[in-house]
C-alpha cells in the first residue's frame, strides 16, 4: 500500500520510512511539494555524482583544447595563463549566489524558478519569461558548441591519421556533428542510475586525462620548453586591437565559454537525495576545482608552447591538436587526443541531461509550443525523453552554423551571454526585492548575499558587454561578432512574444500538486517518538 506524507507541525514524519535514503528522499519530496511540484523522477544521484556531472559539463582538458585559439590570440602565453585565473572569483560569487537560490528552491526549474519567486508580484511571470527564455537558449545551443567541437576534434584526428591527405570540410564536419547529436539523445534518454554512473565515470576520466596532460606537456616539450618568465609574462596581440589592456580581456572569452554550466546542479535537483545541500555544494566545488586545475593545465600548456604564432598559423582546425603532435608525435598525439574526444563525448552528454533537464521544467509550467509532449516521463526510464529529442532536433539546426567559422564562434559568445543573463536576472532580484523573501536553505550566505551578489551582477553585466565585441578593431563581414545580432534579435522575440502572447497566459511557475498534497494531519504519537524521528530527519 503507497504510504502518505503526514505532517506534525507543519515538519514531514515517515515513521514508515527506516533508511536514512527513504527518509532524505521523502523529505526531498516534501521540500518540492511545498514549491508546487509533484515528484516524477527517481532519485539516485548522489553528491558526488552531482558535483562529477557538473565537474563533467565543464570538461578542462577538451574545454580548454577547443578555445586555446581565443586565449593565445589575446596575449599570447599572458592571454593564456592569467586571462583563465582572473575571471574565477568572479565566478564563484555568481556560483555562490545561485547555490544559496538553489538551496532554498530545490527544483530543475533552476533560475527562472528563482526569478519568479523573488520578483515583485506584478514583474514575476515578465521575470520568470525572460530569465526562462535565456537559461533555455544558453543550455541548448551549449551542446550545440560542445557537440561541434567534437566533432572539429574528430576531424583533427583524422587529418593527423592520414597525415593530412584527408582534410574534412564543414559538410563532412556537420555530419559527424549530427552523428554525436543522435548518439547523445540515445544516451540521455536511459534511466537516471545510468546517467549518475555516466556522470561518475566522465568526471573520472577527465580528471584523469588533465592530470596526466598536465605532466606530459612539460615534459615532454624538454630543451624547447619556455623559461618561467616567459611561460608567466610574454605578452603577444594577435587579436587586431591596437589597445593592449582590451586586446588582454577578450582572453576571457574562453575560460567564460567553459566557465558556464555550471547551474546543472540545479536543474538535476529533482533527480539528487538531499537535493538542498547537495546542489549548492556541486556548484561551488565543480567550479571551484575546474578553475584550479585549468589555471595548472593552462600553466602547463604556456610552458610547452615554443611558438604562439606557429601553433596559431597550424592548419589544423584545432591548434591544440597541433601542439600535441609537435610534443608527442603522431602516435601519442593519437593516443591523448582520443581520451580528449571521449573526454568531450561525456562532457556533450551531460549537456544534453542538463538542458533536457530546463525544457521539460519549462514545458511543465506550459511555457513552450507542445508543452504537453515535453513534460510527459517516459514509463520505463522515468526521465523526459521527449525533452531530450527535442533538445537534439533544435541543437541540430543551430549546428548549420557551423558552415561558417565566425558564426559558430559568434553563437557561442551568445550561448554565455544567455546564461550569465539568466544568472544576472535572479541574483539581482535576490538582493534588491528579494532581499527578505527568500527562505534560506541549509547553504546560506547571509548578511554576504548583497556584498556578493553585487559583484556578481556587475561582473556578469561586464561579461555580456565584453563578448559583444568583435575580435579585431576594424571588424568586416567576415569577422565580425554576430553575437550582438543573435542575442538582440533573440531578445527582440521573446519581448515581442510576450507582449503580443505571453502576458495573456503566462502566469509563471504552476503548481501540479495540490496545497496539502495528500496528507493528513498526526495526532496522538508519543512526543518523544515523534521528536527523535524528526530530530533524525534534519540533523
């Protein structure tokens, strides 16, 4: 017989319960209930997997292996070692404000859930529309860059397999990218278990692959490695800036590009036991630990680099490709460069999770064209496979820009400016007319929440400004940034389809479960039984 909650004082009691597992997952439940929303996935990741699946979106071997050509171009070995460091503070005050958020709701609907809470009650569905919006394009057209940069890397392989006799093209490139696509969307739609063990290995083998670059680069660059002042210090512009100090913070651009995700956390809050400290803590120790072992791979990779224009100037799609087959030679760079794709494969496949993840919270508070096919659990995983399709076909169109190199590039400047747009929007509400609303949770910033979230906002206005601009001073057609184009003719749709549609029917989170929920109220149990059991529930 399926037991009910009962509530004592207002606090959950299973007395049925006996497992501290059943227990935390049943409070988990309560915790949701009492957000408007019944419980539909099985609960098995643990903490650790949590922290490995958001550890695996941001990927620092095949992170930094597909962008080394932004950060070497903006300073050379400078661009590459301090353009990575500076920018990880900043991120984890961004990363420390939506843990606390994600703490206190608990739910996949992640920031546009938060937005909508902490927003004045006559902005809340215009908040909850725009933060949605954003958090939804950034995540799908992530996997569409991380999907592409798997399949440029399998293209590198090749080229360096047949000693450059086969060089693919973007068709050819374009079906491998779609052939990832369909190999993801089988993936994302096996039970949750798999995907918790996916995510432990993934997190394994990245760890383990930038480890052992991270001892390989140096050591194997021998008589042609740098000097410390030169691995530390020599600055080099190949960007077209005249201006030095700018030409050094476009070098952001690509431990931003990687630096994101990272609020995956959070929309697998439904899947996690303990889901209220298990969230904030994944976001803060998968960044955390990303930005610490990039900053040493990026170190690493300085010291290996005899040439920044030569590895630049490689024909190669990749030129961390490049350098790898300088050091190794053709076998090992073959070797390593394998464990980088599979490294990529694992990080395109978490994405796909997490972005199945925000549609089908989106679609279950009838936000998208279909909703009622992108909310429905498929029977026999209990995971939203519908959602993860979907996910698959529109990556999939957005991959046509890869035809065009600057388009690409262009739209994955637009895939940050959406997220950190969809983080900005939340954070601010949360120290300004959120400020005395938010319920915390068991991670909590307290009186920090402003000072922090301050520097949060201001560092991620800058970021949507700086990824706004071109890569060179007297940009042309053919390489210009469309980010500006793609995220102001996004934001001019979402606007339009709110004033001409949304505002009549969007009215923000709805509840699918009912105020109470099943429960019925417990009287009469012996008060020191029933203390200890609750004492038991929230140590």
């Amino acid at each position: 017989m399926k037991q009910e909650t009962v509530y004592i004082e207002n606090k959950p009691y299973w007395p049925h319960l006996r497992s501290s597992g059943e227990r935390l997952g049943a409070l988990d439940n309560s915790r949701l209930a009492e957000l408007g929303y019944k419980s539909e996935f099985r609960r098995q990741f643990s903490l650790l997997d949590t922290v490995s699946f958001s550890f695996s979106i941001m990927a620092v071997i095949s992170g930094i292996s597909s962008t080394l050509s932004l950060t070497l171009a903006s300073g050379g070995h400078v661009g590459l070692v301090w353009g990575w460091i500076i920018p990880i503070p900043f991120v984890l005050c961004v990363a420390a404000v939506m843990a606390e958020m994600a703490s206190s709701m608990p739910t996949n609907a992640g920031p546009y859930y938060y937005a909508a809470k902490l927003a004045p009650k006559h902005y809340a569905p215009l908040a909850a529309w725009i933060t949605g919006g954003a958090n939804i394009t950034g995540h799908v057209t992530l996997l569409t860059y991380i999907d592409f940069a798997l399949a440029q890397m399998i293209t590198t392989a090749i080229a360096v397999g047949t000693d450059e006799k086969v060089v693919l093209g973007p068709g050819p490139t374009y079906g491998i990218f779609l052939a990832m696509l369909f190999l993801h969307g089988v993936i994302c739609s096996a039970p949750t278990r798999t995907l918790a063990r996916l995510s432990l290995f993934g997190a394994i083998v990245t760890f383990g692959a930038t480890v052992a670059a991270i001892i390989l680069l140096p050591v194997c660059a021998g008589e042609s490695r740098v000097s410390t002042k030169v691995a530390f210090t020599s600055y080099e512009n190949f960007t077209g800036w005249s201006n030095s100090g700018w030409a050094f913070l476009l070098a952001f651009t690509g431990p931003m590009w990687q630096l994101t995700g990272y609020d995956s956390a959070a929309h697998m809050s439904e899947e996690t036991l303990g889901a209220a400290k298990a969230a904030p803590m994944a976001m803060l120790l998968s960044v955390a630990s990303v930005g610490c072992l990039g900053w040493v791979f990026s170190i690493a990779t300085s010291f290996a680099i005899a040439s920044v224009p030569d590895l630049l100037s490689s024909p190669l799609p990749l030129p961390m490709g490049q350098l790898y087959l300088d050091l190794l030679g053709k076998k090992g760079m073959l070797a390593i460069w394998c464990i980088t794709i599979t490294v990529q494969f694992m990080r395109g496949a978490a994405q796909g999770v997490n972005a199945s993840r925000v549609v089908f919270a989106f679609a279950r508070d009838n936000a998208l064209p279909g909703s009622r096919w992108w909310k429905q659990m498929n029977h026999h995983t209990q995971t939203p496979v519908c959602a993860v399709w979907l996910v698959v076909f529109v990556a999939g169109i957005c991959g046509f820009l890869g035809f065009s190199s600057i388009a690409m590039t262009s739209a994955a400047c637009a895939t940050v400016i959406g997220l950190y747009t969809s983080y900005a929007i939340p954070i601010l509400l949360r120290i300004t007319s959120g400020r005395n609303k938010l319920v915390p949770g068991p991670f909590s910033l307290g009186r920090w929440s402003t000072p922090i979230g301050s520097i949060a906002v201001a560092w991620s206005a800058f970021i949507v400004v700086l990824l706004c601009f071109p890569r060179t001073q007297s940009p042309v057609a053919t390489n210009m940034n469309y980010a500006v184009v793609l995220t102001v003719g996004i934001s001019a749709f979402a606007y339009c389809s709110w004033v001409l549609s949304a505002r009549h029917w969007f009215t923000g989170p709805l509840r699918n479960i009912g105020e109470g929920g099943a429960v019925a109220a417990l009287k009469g149990y012996d008060e020191e039984v029933r203390d200890q059991t609750i004492c038991e529930m929230f140590s």
